[in-house]
C-alpha cells in the first residue's frame, strides 16, 4: 500500500486501524464509523478522515452519502507489504516487549530515550514513536531533561487487584445508570466477534483475545452514556494489558472466556440489565483469581523461563 501522500501522524493511525480490521476479519460492507474510530483510538476526527479518504483512494473503503465509509474488500485481503508496515511491525513488537518487561520489574522508575535505544537496539525514532503510545496510554511521563518516569502500569499483584476492585464498584453499576441506551449494532458486532473467536479459538492470540475484552467492557461503558465512566474504563484497559496479555497467554481459555461475555451480551440484548450487572460482577471476580494465579505462576519462575515466554508472547503477536 502507497502510504507517501499521508503524515507520519497519519501512517501510525492508519496502521492501527487496519491491524483493528484485521483482528475483527471485518469483511466488505462493513460501515467505518468516522466518530466511533476517532473515540477509539483517541485522536481528532481531522486525521481519521484523512485516513478513510486514503484508503478510499486505493480502494479499500467508498464514501457512501449519509453512511459515511464503507469497507470494500475483506480485511484480510488488505496489503501491508509495502510503505511502513515492518517500521511499524518493529514498533509494535517494541511496545510490547517494553510493557513485559514492566510487568516483570525488568525496567527502573526513570530512564531516557537512549538507554532505551541501548537495551532494546532500537534506534531513535522507534523509541519516541512507542514513548509517545506510552506517554499517551498514561505509562509514562516526561520527567525534567531527557527523562522518562513510569507512571501508573499494574505492575504489583497489590496494584492489579486495586483495579478489579475498582472494576467491580463501578462497572455493574454503569449497567444500571438511569442514563443507559444500549447501542445495539455495535453489541451485536460484539458478540459477532466473539463467536468467532469461540468458532476457531486456535487463531486467537493473546493480543487479539485482549482486545475482544477490551473492546467489550469499554462498550458497556459507553452504553452507561457517562463519560467519566467510559474513560476510567479506558485507563484500566491500557494499564491492564501488560499483565491481561501474560495472564491470557498462559492461563485463560478462549472459548470460556469469550462464553463468559456472551452470556452478559445475550443478557444486555434482551433488556435485562440487571442479570448482567450480577453476571458480569462474577466476571470480574473470576478474572481476579486468574490474574492471581498468573502472578504465583510466573514470578517465581527464572530468568530464562521469562524470556521464553516473552519471546513466545511476541511471536505470536507478530
């Protein structure tokens, strides 16, 4: 894919949404919402527009009147051989290994740009490409010079369990707010996705089984029609993965994971918001005891055995 006629801004959005489409093996005719885009992945609906009028252009998506963009051809058949997609395959490998290493303690409180580059043998621009991800997913923070300061990652069993705890206080209870209005196209998208994945469970990576997650709770978060709710819910997401993509990878099952959220979904569908507050409460406290598990798991383990399950985390998210 010609990526030359976009901004560097532009290619790393660009990048993400089609590896979102690709994750989702959206297929043609599906409709790109403009707003729902920019909200997910943060950014003004400026650069997202130009996005879907770039992928327009090669016939990837057709501006249709009153619906916005639609895809044209299946995810899956979207070339990304050419333009920037190994920088950005580089990167993204990077941003993972850096949030494994966080999880196991591997890195200090404050370090800077190029002792990243050094032990990572990144060089600039990949490390302040991902320092910004990290920057934005409130990680990280500039600190004063040519610092970098880790900020808020779940990095301690006692810090992961602060946030379930969280979790469980206000999640059932945005099911219940009397500003609720069920957005039931992308529910049902949702429960697509899921079905899938519960349909060829070996294709799911961790990444991919995180995202359904993701992608789930931050739905009924924004179902609730509270935007405090829908970005407390959208922090605990990105400070959880780190932990959430080792937990997925050596504990959880996709099939019974995913069954867990479809039982919540079938419930919000049919109006009975109440059973899927009680349901997806004892989600939440089923997720505790795995992650707990996952913790006992693999802090014990030594040095070698947490570089082969880091590198196996990353091969198969490559």
């Amino acid at each position: 894919m010609d990526t030359t006629a976009i901004t560097q801004l532009q290619k790393d959005l660009l990048f993400k949404v089609i590896t979102m489409l690709k994750a989702d093996d959206a297929r043609a005719g599906t409709s790109l919402n403009e707003s729902s885009l920019a909200q997910q992945f943060e950014v003004s609906r400026t650069p997202l527009r130009a996005v879907l009028k770039h992928l327009s252009e090669q016939g990837i998506t057709k501006a249709v009147p009153y619906k916005g963009f639609v895809l044209q051809v299946d995810a899956s058949s979207i070339d990304t051989t050419e333009g920037t997609s190994s920088e950005q395959s580089r990167q993204e490998q990077l941003y993972l290994r850096i949030l494994m290493d966080l999880f196991f303690g591997e890195l200090g409180s404050t370090f800077s740009e190029k002792e990243l580059q050094d032990r990572y043998e990144a060089n600039r621009g990949e490390v302040q490409h991902v320092l910004r991800l990290l920057e934005n997913d409130a990680i990280f923070r500039r600190s004063p010079g040519y610092k970098w300061q880790l900020d808020g990652v779940l990095n301690t069993l006692e810090r992961h369990t602060e946030s379930y705890r969280c979790r469980l206080i206000f999640e059932p209870a945005g099911l219940l707010e009397t500003t609720w209005q069920l957005d039931r196209s992308a529910l049902e998208r949702c429960k697509e996705h899921h079905l899938r994945a519960i349909a060829a469970p070996q294709l799911v990576t961790a990444s991919a089984l995180f995202r359904l997650s993701a992608e789930f709770h931050e739905l009924l978060a924004a179902c609730s029609e509270n935007r405090f709710l829908l970005a407390t819910m959208q922090q605990h997401n990105r400070l959880r993965k780190a932990t959430d993509l080792v937990s997925m990878h050596i504990q959880s099952s996709v099939s019974k994971s995913c069954q867990r959220r479809l039982e919540i979904i079938e419930q919000v569908l049919s109006g009975n918001n109440q059973a899927a507050a009680a349901k997806l409460a004892q989600l939440l406290e089923n997720d505790v005891r795995v992650m707990t598990r996952t913790y006992n798991d693999v802090m014990n383990t030594s040095q070698k055995q947490r570089e082969h399950l880091i590198n196996t985390l990353l091969s198969k998210n490559h």
